[in-house]
C-alpha cells in the first residue's frame, strides 16, 4: 500500500532502500510504527476534541465535568449547514485556494526556476528581497495594503484574497522550488537546449515534471495559506456572500457567548476536504526525480 | 412565573403591529414627508450582535420596516463584534467600504466622530425627541458639543445571583455593599459549600470598586490622570481582598469570563458581577434552573456609592454615505430605535431599551429581568467620552490580573496603568 | 553528475561579473530577458503589494502620524446639509528619531522585555519545528506499512485553521476546565495553574504552536529528501555505513538547501507570529508574554491607531531580522556558496 500509483518512477525509490523492509529487525519495525502511532496520536489529539465537541449541545462543550460524548446530536452540523452561509463560504474558499495554489505554482516555478539557472543581474538580491517581504509584521501592514486594493477596486472581491495570499506563499515557493530545481542536473537542460528547446520549453517539459515533490510541496503550502488565512480575509472581505470559510466562522465566537459547538462542527467540515486535498497530494511526495532524473 | 411562551409571541406580534402603525403614523404627520413609498434608497448596515442569537430579530425588524418603506432596501450585514471598530476605520480612512450606517459600541462613537467618519444628526429627526431617551446612554453619542449616534441598547454591570443557593444558605436580600457580599459568601460556603463570588479578572468588571469608592479613570474637565488615586487605590483593595480571604474564587488569568459564566451556569458559584447581555445564556442553561433562578440587583456599593459603568451600542451614520441616502437612512435607524422596536428586542433579547417610553410598554414592564435592570441602568455611570477611551482598558486589564491573580499591590500596580496613561493615551493630561 | 548534489551545482554559463560598458543595459537584456520575463510577474506584485507599503512605513516611523493627526483638516458632516471643515490643529509632522528614542529607551511599550519573550519564543518554536519535523520525516521516508495513514494524519493539523487549533489547545489548557489539567490530576499530580505565571503560558503557546508547525517542517523536509539521489545511499550501504551515519553523512548534507531555506524562513514566520500568542495565551498574564508583534500591534492598534508607532515596531522587528538573515547567510557560506 505505500508503493503509490506513481506508475514508474515509485518503485524505483522503495526500491532504493533495499534494506527497509527485507533487513528490519521486528524490533526495530515496531519502535518505527510505535513512534509513528504516538507522533499521529497527538497530531490528531486536539482534533479529536474538536470533532467530539462537534457532537455536543452548547453547553456541554466548556464545562466542568469532563465527557467524551454527552447527549450527542447531529444539530450543530445542521444549523452550519443549512442556517448559515456555509456552503457559499466552502465554495469560495475552494475558488480562491485552488486559483492560489495554480497561480502560485506558476509564478513560484518559473521565479525559482530563473533563480537557479540564470545568473541574471538583480538574481541574489531578489532572493534577499524575498526575505525582505516576510520580515516587516503583516499586521502592520494591513491599513497601506488595504488602500492600495481600495485604489485598485479590488475590496470585497476574491481577487484582492488571491493577490495578498500570492504575496505571502510565493517567496517562500520560490525559494522552496529554487532548491529542488538546483538538485536537478543542469545537463539536463543542456540536453534540451541542444535538441533545440528554448528555455521556456525546457522549463516546461523538462525541469517541471522531474521536480514533482518540491511542486506538491508548493500546491500543499499555497494552498492552505489560502484555505486558514483569517486577517486579509477579514480586513477586505465585506459581504456574507464574499466571505471565506476560515473568515466566516469567526462569527460563530462573537463577543459574548461564543457558539463552540458551531465552531468546532464547522472546524471539522473545513478540516475534511483539505484532509482529501492531503490523501491525494501526498503520493507525490516521493517520486522518481533522483532516478528518474539520473537514470533515465 | 413567567408568562407562556405563547403570551409571548403574542405581545411580540402585538409590539410589531404597534411599530407598523407607530411608523405609519409618524411618517404622515411628519411636515416635511409624503409617502414613504416614495422613498427609495439601497443602505448598508454593519450589525455587529451575534449572528445566531441576536441577529434573527434585527431582521425581523427590517422585515418590518420594508412594510412601511418597501423601496428602502438594507443590506443587512453581519459583522463579527472584534474585527468592527478596526474594519470600519480601515474602510472609512480609504473611503472604500464603510457601511452606511453601522451599529457602535458605545466607546467608538467619540473615537469615530474626532476622526470626522460619522454625520452628526443635529437638526435631523432623530433628535426631534432626545429627552425621551436615558441621560446616560445619550451622553456616548456626544462629542464637542454635537451628537453621532442615537443609543440602540444599553447595559449595565449588576449583581447577579442563583436564588437557590441565597435561599438554601438563608440569605433573604441580595447584599447592598462590598463588605455585605463578603459576609454572604462566607454563609455560602458554610451552608452550602459553594464559592460566593466571582470576579472577572477584567479592568471594566472592575470599575464598580473604583466608582464605588467615588473613583474614576480621568478627570475630563480638569484634564488629568487620576487613576492612580487613593479612592481607586482602596477600591480595588476591596476587590483584591474579596478574592485573597476566599469570598471570591481565585480567577485564572486566561478566560476568566468563561469561568465565571460556566461555574454560574453550573450553580458552583453564588454571585457574579455581569450585565444583561448574559441573561439569555444563563436562561437556557440546563443546568442553571431557569429564569426563576436568577436574581438581579445593583452592583454592591463601596464607602461612596454604588456605581456601574454605562455601556451598550448606538446607530451611527458613516459620514461618506451620500447625502441623497440621508433621509432613507434617517427613517430606518428612527424605526430601529422606536420605542416599540425596541421592546420588541427587548421581549425577543432580553436588551435594555434605551427610551423611556419603551419601559412603559406592557411587554417591558411585565418583564421581571428588565424590570430588575431599570434601576442599575438608571443610576449607571457615564465612562470619559473622549476618543482615547477605548485605550483604557489595555492598561487596566493588565492591572486585573496583576492585582487579582497574581497578588500584587494595588498601589503600585495602578501607579503602572497611570504612567501608561500619561506616556501612550492622554498625553496632554496631567499625572496626578 | 549523479552525486553532485550536496552542494548546489554550478549554473549553467556562469558569466564573470558585468563590466560597465556601454550598451551593457541592452546586452544584459538580450541575454536576460527570459529571466527576467520569469521573475517579472512576482516582483511586479510584491513591489505594488509590499514594498510600497514598506518604504511608506519607513517613512512614517520619523513622523508622529497618528489616526488623529493624518488628515489636513477634520470636516464634520451634518446629517442636515452642512459641512464645516476646519484646519487639524496637530496636524503630523517629522519628528526625527524621537519614536525610536522612545521605544528603545522603554519609555513607550516594553520593548527589551518583548524582544527577550520573542527570542525565547522564536528559538523554542523553530528547534522543535525542525528536530521533530526532521525525525518525523526520516521515519515517514522508509517504506513502511500505512505510510499514507501516517503522512495524512500526522499532516492534519495543517489543516485545521489555525485560529480553530489555537482555542483548541486554550480549551485543553483551560485551568479549571481543561484535559490536561484533569489528566494531571487523574495521574495525582496537582493542577497547574498555566496561565498565571509567564514561564508556563508562553510554554502553551510554544507547545500549540509547535503542534502547528510540525506538519510543515515534515512536508518540507519530506520533499527535500526525495532530492537525494538512491544511489548515495545503496553506495554507503554497500560500504557497511549504519542507518545514523548514512543520515548523518547522506540525508543531512542532502537536506541542506532545503534546511537553510525552512529555518532561515521559519524563523522569520516564527518571529511574527501574531496569532498564535494572540490566541492562546493573549500575551498573557498581565502583559507578560507579549512578544514583539502582538506587543507592539496592542500599543499602536487599540483605539486611535497609531501608525507611526506601529511603523517604528515593523522597521526595528525588519532591522533586526535583516541582521539576523546576514549573519546567518555569513555562517553558512563558510561552509560553501549560499546564495
């Protein structure tokens, strides 16, 4: 079951680690999965107790006896479902993370892409300037970078949420893809460049496909900088009909009397499809780069 | 004790149908007004109560409304209560995205207004009759002389106790003063083993052991700091030592006002200091008892008096809204805040009404928790309107935590929040 | 060229630096231009999104511009008709250096004592990010039954919005109400009272941020490891090297572009974390753990905004982490080329 349906290159890499599963004493095979059962039981552990939470009323959700399950009930996820904007909210969120994750991928590919094969003028102190925009506080920012999408007639638009997540995921694609496609021999793209390819062509139909992990590492980042993001969202998103889902559940704990229980069913109906997005994405974490790459 | 819950849809239909003819009434007898048809506009109005609870109600009453002005159309938008001030100021200072009309938290009307982002209603008929509304909850909506707002609702911190619990540890009168509170609590916790009081390690839950010692944060009119004073210095030496002798819970230092609410709900603790806004949480608690249970009155008195600050929310204009709007938007916030509109928010939501004339509708008079709230809203305590009072509480709330759960001096602690003052919030003020 | 992976490998046509000659702006771009059109989409965006902004701020922290002051001149608008506008009596102006003199020298905001908080905040968040994610990802790179499971599951937490996962752990934290107190007090230990003392309530911050940023410390990192050639290890294995010297001289030197850039830019990101210390412990108590973000975000954001002082923050949190990017750079470059 990990051999993944990468078609070619995936058994290539389990089979690079030879060792793995033919030398393993069981001792070590179960201080492996026992270590892997403890990591995922407190990775999951706080999730469990917003999907339990989901199932209660209100006020069992914050109270001084301690359950597992109390008078579970079914009528959080219905009131989320049916008697807010929650559909409208997922929908949006799908749209402005998945058009995130496409257009970041592009922009970051190509970005680190030139950052590792050109020595451009201007190349080390854009990577410098990369880090430059990560530095100063978003939360300080956020007043300037509202005017300029007021002047832009972007407020309240999904595309003023696309722009500002790009800003944030791209540097850090960049650099990310940068490192893959240096890990990637330059002869290959010698051997493009002398059949005749230019270097948009190589880029695409060479350099791309071979630098799959460091892609899936971008579509997951941009991706969900995109679907949990709450400050730009709240700050330029005015309309219930806008909002996203991350944004749009914040309703659920006004001032007073936070609903936790609409909360914690909301927070497990988001968690559900990026869990989805992750079971996909995941496969294409290992493949065959180094031997697809070197061998073939 | 109450009535069914039958009676009351039918006064809340009743209290609809009044607002319905009220309306009807005063469009034609207004001079200046023809047909309300005949106005038309398309305004946007930021709520910021909470959507699941409070939110069903105010569109009702647009619902409402649009019987009478059926070409006034309001977008009705809700807008989570901690993002509104900044959202709103971010939006007014582009000039792209402000609402119309936005419902205020009652510290923000000074603040919006010094910065030129509200109408001031002057003149308009709003104010036509100002009297009919509370002194105190009026007084938010001025500044430099001029009115921004006309109070939506209105609050008050007061005593709330578990009628129970009083009962089965045999205290017949709700205490009148700190010292009383601190004698019943230790009754409680003889007779019946629960805690007597909690506070709410918070700087505006502490603001009735200032005021009760005749504090204040600053003094507006001799434009000084004055909450380093010896009267404040005392009050919340009452507040500190409720807590150190065991009559209040020790609070933790994180969600202190979750606590507090849970362990009232659960009848763990006897009394809390809260305003009306929690009375339909603690009413639909299971475990709570019901209404029946929960008794209100003043907040205790210190030596002085006894004093809670004023809070509560107006409707106020944003003044990029353009001026052809003006009398659509005059129309619905003069429906929103009708007297019959709001006894129907108060019979629906258990909110204060902020005119008097409200409270001599039958729905509000007959009802037992608003009637024990009259007399705490009635003598509440109007905080400095100026437009740095939203920056009080930072410093204060700091002090709550340092003085109640983390057992430092009040003396020096209050000394900390007035330097805090003096160096980041009123800076031309005079230190005491 | 199989094994030359360690070390970013040569570029391809490395030209010697540019001499200034004439015409060399049009060389440069007849050579160039396919960079440059690549790059061009994203620094057009972070120019107009970022560095306007950014040079605005600067700009701002020598003035005393406030909410209140920024305006010429305050117009009052009469629901009636009228508007009266008047001159603003304290209108803005250049104050110099006075908001770096006031916020250095403590008498605006507690900015020594923040940058203390931010450091032990920042140095705990990113070595655990980076110890755990690393050993997470080793485990999940061996071929193993369920690896999927475990890569999902141990991913999940990337998946919550964080604000969700940050009351979450507040939740579990909870003095009187929380798991984990009535864990501790199942297995007879006393109750702790986390968020009353600033040492315990920055460690709920660090451990549910820790929690947060695990999974993206283990995709990443997960992802560099599949850049190491199979080959570097069915040599070492040949040559008898054990599973730690293989990681120790395989995978870590394998990692090595992909670690600088993860921690280089994690502890940017774990610097500025806003909402997480916002969320969990509110700084808290008193005051106490506020690191430099949300410190100073409480000064110059609560009531009347003050932008000049909320700029004065972001250009010494810039200064200081520019600092720290070169020294690091400088750090790592003794040990080959960087960048």
């Amino acid at each position: 079951m990990t051999v993944t349906p990468m078609a070619a290159p995936a058994p290539q890499t389990t089979g690079a680690h030879p060792r793995g599963r033919g030398r393993r004493s069981p001792l070590a095979s179960l201080g492996l999965h026992a270590t892997l059962i403890v990591a995922s039981l407190i990775a999951v552990f706080p999730i469990v107790w917003v999907l339990l939470s989901s199932f209660k009323p209100g006020h069992a959700v914050q109270s001084s006896e301690l359950t597992l399950v109390k008078e579970p009930t079914l009528a959080n996820y219905s009131y989320v479902l049916f008697d807010t904007s929650f559909p409208t909210w997922m929908v949006n969120s799908v749209v402005i993370a998945l058009c995130t994750m496409l257009i970041g991928i592009l922009m970051s590919a190509t970005t680190g892409y030139a950052l590792s094969r050109f020595n451009f003028p201007g190349r080390r102190h854009l990577l410098l300037v990369f880090l430059v925009t990560q530095m100063f506080p978003v939360a300080i920012l956020i007043v300037p970078i509202y005017q300029i999408m007021a002047a832009l007639g972007l407020i309240n638009t999904h595309a003023a949420l696309v722009i500002a997540y790009l800003t944030i995921a791209v540097p850090f694609c960049s650099w990310m893809l940068k490192g893959y496609f240096d890990s990637i021999p330059t002869s290959l793209d010698e051997a493009a460049s002398i059949d005749g390819a230019g270097p948009f062509a190589t880029f695409w139909k060479v350099i791309m496909p071979l630098a799959r992990p460091g892609i899936a590492v971008t579509a997951f980042y941009t991706f969900l900088t995109a679907w949990g993001e709450v400050a730009y969202a709240s700050a330029f998103m005015q309309t219930d009909d806008r909002f996203t889902l991350a944004y749009g559940m914040q309703q659920f704990v006004p001032q007073f009397n936070a609903q936790w229980e609409y909360l914690t069913a909301a927070a497990v109906l988001v968690t559900v499809p990026a869990g989805l997005v992750f079971l996909y994405a995941q496969r294409h974490l290992v493949s065959g780069l180094t031997a697809g790459g070197t061998k073939g | 004790m109450r009535r069914t819950a039958r009676g009351i849809a039918v006064l809340a239909s009743a209290a609809i149908a009044l607002v319905v003819t009220a309306c009807g009434n005063d469009a034609t007898e207004a001079p200046t007004k023809t047909d309300p048809a005949a106005l038309s506009a398309e305004l946007t109005w930021w709520d910021t109560s909470d959507p699941a609870n409070e939110g069903p109600a105010f569109k009702q009453l647009i619902t409402e409304f649009n019987k009478t002005y059926p070409n006034v159309k309001i977008n009705y938008q809700s807008v989570p209560f901690g993002d509104a001030q900044n959202k709103f100021k971010t939006a007014a200072a582009a000039k792209s995205g402000a609402p119309d009309i936005l419902r205020a938290e009652v510290a923000w009307v000074p603040e919006f207004a010094s910065l030129g982002y509200l109408y001031n209603l002057d003149g308009s008929e709003l104010l036509a009759d100002e009297s009919d509304f509370f002194a105190t909850p009026m007084s938010a909506n001025k500044f430099a002389g001029k009115t921004y707002g006309v109070p939506q609702v209105t609050d008050s911190l007061a005593l709330m106790y578990n009628k129970k619990i009083f009962t089965e540890a045999g205290i017949t009168e709700a205490p009148k003063t700190w010292a009383d509170v601190k004698t019943a609590a230790a009754t409680i916790k003889a007779k019946t083993g629960k805690d007597g009081l909690f506070i709410n390690p918070g700087g505006y839950f502490l603001l009735p052991f200032i005021y009760g010692e005749g504090g204040d944060l600053v003094d507006t009119a001799a434009k000084k700091i004055v909450v380093n004073s010896d009267a404040n210095v005392a009050g919340i030496k009452v507040a500190a030592d409720l807590v150190k002798s065991g009559a209040a819970v020790k609070p933790p230092a994180k969600d202190g006002y979750g606590t507090m609410m849970t362990l009232f709900k659960e009848q763990k603790v006897a009394m809390i200091i809260n305003g009306p806004w929690e009375v339909n949480n603690v009413r639909t608690a299971p475990t709570f008892g019901g209404i029946e249970n929960l008794g209100v009155a003043a907040v205790p008195a210190g030596s002085a008096k006894a004093g809670a600050p004023v809070g509560g929310h107006n409707y106020v204009l944003y003044s990029g809204m353009a001026q052809d709007k003006a009398a659509a938007a005059i129309a619905f916030v003069k429906f929103m805040s009708s007297a019959q509109s709001q006894a129907f928010l108060a019979d629906k939501l258990g909110v204060l009404p902020t005119r008097k004339s409200a409270y001599e509708i039958d729905s509000v008079k007959n009802n037992a928790i608003i009637a024990a709230f009259q007399p705490v809203v009635a003598a509440a305590v109007a905080r400095p309107w100026i437009p740095e009072g939203g920056q009080f509480f930072t410093a204060l709330d700091v002090m709550a935590t340092e003085v109640l759960v983390q057992g430092k001096d009040a003396k020096a602690s209050l000394d900390t929040v007035a330097d805090t003052y003096k160096t980041e919030v009123v800076k031309d003020y005079s230190a005491s | 060229m199989s094994t030359a992976t360690a070390t970013p490998p040569a570029r391809t046509s490395p030209p010697p630096r540019e001499t200034p000659r004439p015409g060399r702006l049009r060389r440069s771009w007849d050579k160039h231009w396919y960079a440059w059109v690549m790059v061009a989409p994203v620094v057009i965006v972070l120019a107009v999104l970022i560095f306007y902004p950014l040079g605005r701020g600067i700009l701002l922290s020598f003035t005393d511009l406030t909410e209140a002051n920024q305006l010429a001149e305050i117009c009052d608008r009469s629901i009636t008709g009228a508007e009266v506008c008047r001159p603003n009596p304290n209108a803005w102006q250049y104050i110099g250096l006075d908001n770096y003199a006031d916020v250095l020298s403590g008498k605006v905001g507690r900015f020594w004592q923040w940058l203390g908080i931010t450091l032990i905040w920042t140095v705990g968040c990113v070595v655990f990010h980076y110890a755990l994610g690393l050993g997470l990802a080793v485990l999940l790179n061996r071929p193993i039954r369920g690896r999927g499971v475990y890569r999902v599951l141990l991913i999940l937490p990337w998946a919550v919005p964080a604000f969700v996962s940050a009351f979450a752990w507040r939740f579990m934290f909870n003095e009187k109400f929380g798991l984990i107190n009535s864990l501790l007090e199942a297995a007879g230990i006393s109750r702790v009272e986390w968020f009353a003392d600033w040492k315990t309530s920055l460690l709920t911050a660090i451990v549910a941020n820790i929690w947060l940023g695990v999974p993206f410390m283990m995709v990443t990192l997960l992802g560099g490891m599949q850049t190491i050639p199979t080959e570097q290890y069915e040599a070492a294995e040949i040559d008898g090297a054990t599973a730690w010297q293989r990681f120790v001289n395989i995978t870590l030197p394998g990692l090595r572009s992909v670690s600088m850039t993860v921690l280089l830019l994690g502890t940017i990101w774990t610097f500025n974390m806003f909402p997480v210390i916002f969320l969990v412990n509110g700084g808290g108590p008193a005051g106490q753990t506020e690191i430099l973000v949300t410190g100073a975000f409480r000064s110059a954001f609560e009531g009347i905004r003050n932008y000049s002082m909320a700029s004065t923050y972001g250009v010494l949190i810039l200064s200081i982490l520019l600092v720290f990017s070169v020294l690091y750079r400088r750090a790592l470059r003794k040990q080959g080329e960087v960048w």
